[in-house]
C-alpha cells in the first residue's frame, strides 16, 4: 500500500489541476513542486501559458524553472509566445 501513496498524491494533484477552481489549480501545482514531480511537466507547462488566473500562471511556471526539462520546456513555451517554433524540438 505505501508504495502506491507517491503515485496516488500525484494523481490527485493532477486532479486538482484540472479543478475549475484557481485555489485548487494552484494548490496542486504547489503540492507537485514539492515533490518533484518531473513526471508531470507537461501538464504543467499547459497551465502555465493557458490558466486565466495569473497566481496559477506564475506558480506553474516557477515549478518549470525549478525542474530540468521544465526549464527547457519553460524556454519553449517563451519562444513560442513570441513567434519562434520548434527551435528546441
């Protein structure tokens, strides 16, 4: 049972990531920071350039610069905002 618990918080905190309620965006994207959950990056990276409330946006950014392939994904997601595609593909 205890070897299911890590995947079972961040299968919740995925959850709450796709709560409609900002509080839970942003309490679950700080929940999967603290505990480097590199496996979700991706979702991550989605909230980052696409949520509506900015305390969701900035938090799911500062977890992308926190992690290695969130950082470079965090680069991606700036060039593309800016008109530049693929160029770290």
């Amino acid at each position: 049972m205890l070897s299911s618990l890590p995947f079972q918080i961040v299968e919740n905190c995925l959850e709450m990531l796709e709560s409609e309620s900002s509080s839970d965006r942003h309490s679950g994207i700080v929940l999967l920071t603290l505990i480097n959950a590199e496996e979700t990056v991706g979702e991550v990276a989605y909230l980052a350039q696409t949520d509506l409330d900015t305390k969701v946006r900035e938090a799911a950014k500062q977890m992308l610069m926190s992690q290695k392939e969130g950082d470079r994904m965090h680069t991606q997601l700036t060039l593309n905002s800016h008109g530049f595609q693929g160029l770290l593909a």
